[in-house]
C-alpha cells in the first residue's frame, strides 16, 4: 500500500513540476525575449500583441486577469509603457516587476510627446532599446537572472537557452554591422514614419528622419513636413518606410512628393503575427534587410 501511495504522490508530483511558470510581458517584441530564455519552462502572456500599438493602449478586463495572478511581470521601463502603473494598481499587482533595461544608458531624444494615453512626458531617455542587439544582450541577462530567482529548478535550462540566443544575436549583429559599414556614410539616410529606431542608426551610423516624434499619435506640422520633403531633395533620399504600427498616409504623402518609393513595412514597437517578423531576430533581420536594399 505504501509503495502504491508513493508511486501516486510522485506521478502527481510531476505533474505539478511539469506546470510551466506563468509570466508576463508588457508587450510582443519583449514577449519574445522572455520565451527565447525560458523555454518550455515558461508561459508568456503578453498584454500588448502583435501588431497592436503600446501608446494608445487600454487595458481590458481580461489583461488585468493575466496580470494579477503572475509572480514575474517584464516591462520595457525608460517610459514606454506610460500605462503600467495605472495597469498594475487596477490589476491589484503584487507579484515582481522586472525591468529588463536596468543597467543601460539610453539614449537621448528631443520629443516632448509621451507614450501612453496621457500624452505624460517621460524625459529625454528613448525607450526603443530592442533596435539595437547589444542593448538586448542585456535585456537578455536581465530576463534570465529572474527566471533563475522564481524557479532555481530551471536554473541551468535558463542559462543554455541565454546563451544560444545570445550567440544567435551576437552573430546577426557582426554580419549587420559589415553590410551597413560597406554603405558610404552619405548614403545611410532613410525616412520612417515616427521616432523609434534611433538605436538601430546609432549602432550601424544610419541618419533617420522620422515623421513623428517618438509617440504615433502626434502628427507633424505643415512647416516640419516641408523642411523634410527639402531635406530629402537636396540629399536624395530615396529610402522611405511606413511602421507596422502607424498610419502611412503622410509617408505616402511625402513619396508622392518627393518620387521616393515606400519600401515593406519596418516593424518598430510591435512584433507580426506571422513570420518572419513574429520574433526578435526576424523582425530585426527583415528592418535591417529591407533598409539596407533601399540604401544600395
């Protein structure tokens, strides 16, 4: 009998070990992150999804019931999730908040416009560190540190799973940083719809123009509008893209003034639900590819 009850104790017991740890994520790309290190280990739920746009986010009952119950919850941080402490009072959040861009320097933007729907200004810091891989490579060190904390269990499957991912990465950039740097330096400009791949230029020295400032819901002035369309003449710049997240009717605009072309769309803030843009590293292949066959 008592050998019966220990084949039953331990058969449930694996059960309950075989539990994946719930988590989640504040939005898609950085959903992405998080299952790349965990693995089978970890479920993510992601609030913001694919192809839906983090600064004019709500928050929906449902969100706020993924939330509640999960020990890990990963944000972006540097602003852009202008949302997130509304999100976590309503939610009655009481699990670990990690910040995966702890420990990095961002950059500095001019843009008054906040993220969020408060339009609350965030500082100068730029919060779209994810376009620049050595900045992941960090995020990724961060995830796996807390996915080891909340389950010591997993611990060394965390740490595999980092450190492939992390030589995928670390490969894509190499390869990334050949083809930009074989671009003459005159030629590395490119227009986007709002500001949010100044991380990508300042790795791989690409000049970008965008419409918008670093929030999607604030449009450009007819005086802004015309000082591009003459920056863009006078240096002829014919690498002009829309963002998956944005309306393209002022890129389009400016195509049709200027005789530019608007190449695919570039995936800034959000992930596709299809491939290739449906993780980190091929959204990330598909901007720079796509960038870099305008330039030459």
């Amino acid at each position: 009998m008592r050998q019966i009850l220990a084949i039953i104790c331990l058969f449930f017991s694996s059960l309950v070990s075989a539990e994946p740890l719930k988590v989640v994520a504040s939005f898609s790309i950085l959903g992405n992150l998080v299952q790349e290190v965990g693995g089978d280990r970890v479920q993510v739920n992601t609030l913001v999804g694919p192809g839906e746009d983090a600064h004019v986010w709500q928050a929906k009952p449902a969100d706020l019931k993924k939330l509640s119950g999960a020990p890990l919850f990963f944000v972006n941080g540097l602003g852009f999730e202008g949302w997130l402490k509304r999100v976590e009072q309503a939610a009655a959040y009481k699990g670990k908040v990690i910040t995966v861009t702890k420990g990095l320097k961002p950059l500095e933007q001019e843009d008054e416009h906040g993220h969020g729907d408060g339009h609350a200004h965030h500082g100068k810091a730029d919060p779209h560190a994810w376009h620049d891989p050595r900045a992941v490579l960090l995020m990724v060190d961060q995830i796996t540190a807390a996915l080891k904390a909340a389950d010591p269990a997993g611990a060394a499957q965390y740490s595999s799973n980092a450190a492939t991912f992390k030589a995928k990465i670390t490969q894509l950039d190499t390869q990334t940083a050949a083809a930009f740097a074989a671009i003459p330096a005159a030629k590395k400009k490119v227009v986007t719809s709002h500001d949010a791949l100044a991380y990508l230029g300042h790795r791989y020295a690409i000049q970008f123009y965008p419409l918008q400032g670093i929030s999607t819901d604030a449009e450009p002035s007819a005086k802004e509008m015309a000082a591009l369309i003459r920056e863009m003449r006078k240096s002829q710049i014919k690498a002009v893209f829309a963002e998956n997240i944005s309306n393209p009717k002022l890129i389009d605009q400016i195509a049709r003034e200027t005789g530019a072309k608007v190449g695919p769309p570039i995936y800034s803030d959000a992930l596709d639900k299809k491939a290739p843009a449906n993780t980190w590293i091929g959204m990330f292949t598909h901007n720079t590819q796509a960038i870099l066959a305008a330039l030459k």
